[in-house]
C-alpha cells in the first residue's frame, strides 16, 4: 500500500489528515516535515495491518507512534500520560505574554504528565527553575526523557498526590492542567479518550476537586506575585471563579481557538 492509498483508509477512522500524515511518517521513518514528498511511498503491508486494526481499537494515533507536536515540539508520549492538546498551548501563550522578558523565576507543573507544559515554557525563558509533580511515577519517568530529549537540565522531579503535597518552597508559576472531567462526563468521552490514563482525566466533586485544594493552598505555593494559570473544562470558568473568590482571589479567564472557555489565570 502506498502512502496515498493509507491516508485515505485513515480517513475512514475520523482522523484529522496531519495525524495520518504523522502515521506514515513514523511507519516510513521520515521526517514528518518531509512526508508529503511521500506519497507514492510504499509502506510495509504487515506494519499497515497492525496500525489499522489498533485504530479500529480506537487506540490513539499518537500512542501508535509514540509522539506528540506540542508548541512546535516533538514530545514522547505512551499510554502514562495524557495526550498534549492544542488547546493547552493557550496557557503557555498566557504565561509568555505576562512573563516576557523575565528571568530567575521559579516554577511548578502540577500534574505534569509528559511534562510538555512546564518543558516548554521553561525553554522560553533564561535560567528560571522548574519542578515537575505528577502523582504517577511512570508520568514522571516519561517527563524525564522528554527532559533529555531537550537537553534541559536541573529540574526538580516529584511524585506526590498534589491533594496530600506540602512545600517549604514557594513559586513565581504555577502550572495546572489538572483531571476536571466528572464520572458522569467521563462516561459519554469518545472511546480515543478512554484509552488514556483515567486518573489524569477524572476528579471528584464534579471535576472541581484540585481547583478547590489547589487555590486553598496559594499562599503556601505562590510568592507574593506568584500567579496560578490553569487548563479547565469548557463550562467550568463560573466555578472556579467562584472558587478563587472564596480564597480572596483575583481570576480572569482566557478563551481557545474554538472560544470556549479554557484558561483560568489567578492571582492575589
């Protein structure tokens, strides 16, 4: 099957073109910047069979090849860690725009995962420090080859249940893209979705758990210019608004692409 011909049998999964394209690029082992010079590529028959028959598994295509484009990187992604979004990059947009030019600054990813937030904005500015906290030591061995594969050095690795975490240490960021989805919203998630690690995906009290212990625990995580920047489902800006006011706190939201609701900023 040539490469033309696969693209067209993705198609019939329902996937964006740029993920096929990302598929056969893995397949034939070709830079994905370089696959449209590709398409009469022939790919291996026995390599196609087994790629379609996990993507009528719903098996995501990014655990099939193991990668995901995040802010114009390539970041190591499995079945450990959420898939990055685009949608996320919002936050890192928010953060570069109220941080530009600054330097020295502490910094914290909460629920890390592959550790694509808090890598990638660490490589936008100059000698700040990061710590990446996930509560999956498996999250955290994938956010360590991502580490590598950007050459970043000296950053802070820990495994802790954020609900239960203490700190003597304060900082400038705060990172969260925390689970937020309800069991009961969990249950009408597309079958892609489900595939990835459900404790990253799903939170008690109606997805609003870690919004609730996070912002309790401001002044014990932030400086006193610190700001907390937060990655929050579609209809949840009201309540964690609310929540941030409830601990005497300052919140705007930031909207997506889509102009759903999707960054929620606080500060004091």
């Amino acid at each position: 099957m040539v490469v033309n011909e696969f693209l067209k049998e993705v198609k019939n999964f329902g996937l964006p073109l740029s993920h096929g394209l990302d598929i056969a690029s893995y397949l034939l082992g070709v830079s994905y910047d370089n696959i449209s010079s590709y398409y009469d590529a022939v790919l291996d028959d026995g390599k196609v069979k087994i790629v379609l028959q996990k993507l009528k598994q719903h098996i995501p295509s990014s655990y099939i090849t193991g990668r995901r484009e995040f802010y114009g990187r390539e970041f190591i992604v499995n079945e450990d860690v959420l898939i990055p979004r685009v949608e996320t990059e919002i936050l890192v947009d928010e953060v570069l725009k109220k941080y530009k030019g600054c330097s020295d600054l502490e910094i914290i990813d909460i629920c890390s995962g592959s550790g694509a937030i808090g890598l990638t904005i660490i490589q936008e500015f100059e000698n700040c420090h990061l710590t990446l906290l996930d509560i999956s030591q498996k999250a955290i061995d994938i956010s360590k080859k991502n580490a590598d594969k950007f050459s970043i050095k000296n950053i802070k690795y820990v495994c802790s249940d954020i609900l239960l975490y203490t700190t003597s240490k304060k900082y400038d960021i705060v990172l969260c893209n925390p689970p937020y989805i309800s069991y009961e919203e969990y249950e009408g998630l597309q079958e892609e979705v489900k595939y990835e690690p459900k404790n990253a995906l799903v939170a008690d009290d109606n997805g609003l758990i870690f919004y609730k212990n996070i912002l309790s625990k401001f002044s014990i995580l932030c400086n006193d210019n610190g700001v907390i920047f937060f990655e929050i489902g579609a209809n949840q800006a009201d309540s964690v608004i609310n929540i941030a006011k409830e601990n005497n706190l300052m919140a705007e939201c930031v909207k997506d692409y889509s102009l759903n609701d999707r960054v929620i900023i606080v500060f004091k």
